[in-house]
C-alpha cells in the first residue's frame, strides 16, 4: 500500500458509500479478530478500506477492499481472511454464526467420535476426496476440462 494512498475506517464519515456496500465489511460494533494472514488479533474497527489505486470504470473490478491493518499483510475481508475470535459470535445482521463443529460422521455421533465406525466414515470420505482429484487431474490432462487461469487483469488490485 502507498503511504499517500487514502485509507478509511468503517465510522470515518467521509468513508466511500461502496465501502459499505462491500459483503465483507466489518461488523459496526468492534469485536476482536484474527488475520489468517499474518496472525494478529486486534479489534475489528482497525480493519480498513483501501480504494483501488487507479480509476477504472470496469464495472468487474472492486473499488476497493477492507484489509487488515498490519503493514505488509495481504489479509483482506471480514470472513474472509479476517475472522471473529469469539467461537460462538453471530453476526447480529443476519444472525450468522461463522464457526461450527464438523457434523459427526455417524448419525447419533459426537463429531470427534474416535469410534471404529466414525473412523472407517472418515476413511471412507478421505479416499472419495482423493478419487475425485484424481478424476480432476485426469480430466486436466485430457484437455477434457481446463482449470480456471486468473490473469493479472482479473484481479481486484
């Protein structure tokens, strides 16, 4: 990020109407989050919006991200890269709440069974994992499919 670049918080008054527009806007009352990125916890309102740099009206470009603070960090979005510590927050908008448990591999199960059924299940579902990637890569080599290319064109920055 440029040091002369114009950066905004979420209750800055002059922050951009598309600023909060962004689905990845951080909360309005501040919380403690993480960064995936670079491993800080600080509070949700340090997280800034960073308009893009150069004016382009491509109406598929972002005009901007909500990014983590921390210099050097490329973490950017609220769910995306930047996260609620709090296991148990709700988004008090939609009543959302972002972590869960992973649901038990055996009806009536806890989801961490370590039983011998839960973990033929588990076995089961790891080795359907790796049959479709291979599957995938097959059909890669093939030229049956082509896997999605993001050119520096198409990214939001």
């Amino acid at each position: 990020m440029d040091d002369d670049q114009d950066v905004y918080q979420l209750h800055d008054p002059d922050l951009p109407p598309e600023a909060l527009e962004d689905h990845m806007q951080p909360p309005a009352e501040s919380i403690l989050v993480h960064c995936l990125h670079c491993s800080q916890e600080y509070q949700s309102d340090q997280i800034i919006w960073v308009p893009r740099a150069d004016e382009s009206t491509d109406k598929h470009r972002l005009p901007g991200m909500w990014c983590c603070p921390v210099d050097g960090c490329g973490g950017a979005g609220f769910t995306c890269d930047i996260w609620p510590v709090d296991p148990d927050y709700v988004d008090p908008k939609t009543g959302e709440t972002y972590w869960s448990d992973d649901p038990p591999m055996v009806e009536g199960h806890e989801s961490d069974c370590e039983c011998a059924e839960c973990e033929m299940a588990r076995d089961e579902q790891e080795a359907e994992y790796e049959r479709e990637a291979e599957e995938y890569k097959r059909k890669v080599a093939s030229g049956e499919i082509k896997p999605p290319q993001v050119t520096d064109e198409e990214m939001p920055f």
